[in-house]
C-alpha cells in the first residue's frame, strides 16, 4: 500500500513552502533539471528537503527519489549558478 500523500502543511517546513507560494525561492536551492520529463529538482537550504517543481505545481520527495532523478538519463545537474532573472 502506497504511503498518501503529505498534506501541503507537512511537505518541507515552512521556509520552503513559504519560497513556493511567495515564488521567490530563496531558500531553495535548484540541483538539475529534466527538460524530458519537465520536472526541476531543489533541495531546501534550511530543512534539506527535496522538491520537484512540475509544470503545475511543486511537491516534496524523499531522498531517494530525488536520487533516482538524478541519476535520470535527461538530467542535467545545475552549474552552481543560481538561475539569474536579469531585467
Ligand atoms: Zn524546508
């Protein structure tokens, strides 16, 4: 039987569903990227939780499936650079 999902309350801790809602990400750090499954992998800077951020929405993932990611044919491991939205 599959675990149900976590409440969004219960995802990651605060600092990182509040960098969600807000969009400002701060504390989320991007570690790769899929563009064939459309799906980016972040870590939280303050929980160390993982995230996939989907087209639609983002949702937490254990350690192991974030393993499993990255090690994902498609995946491209972010160059250390933040993504930098210039004006
Ligand atoms: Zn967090």
């Amino acid at each position: 039987m599959n675990a149900a999902p976590k409440e969004w309350k219960e995802q990651g801790c605060p600092t990182c569903r509040a960098g969600w809602e807000s969009g400002s990400r701060v504390a989320l750090r991007n570690i790769g990227t899929s563009y064939e499954l459309h799906t980016r992998l972040f870590q939280c800077a303050q929980c160390g939780a993982y995230w996939e951020e989907l087209e639609r929405y983002a949702q937490e993932v254990s350690a192991s499936d974030a393993a499993l990611f990255e090690q994902h044919k498609s995946f491209v491991p972010n160059a250390g650079s933040q993504e930098t939205h210039s004006k």
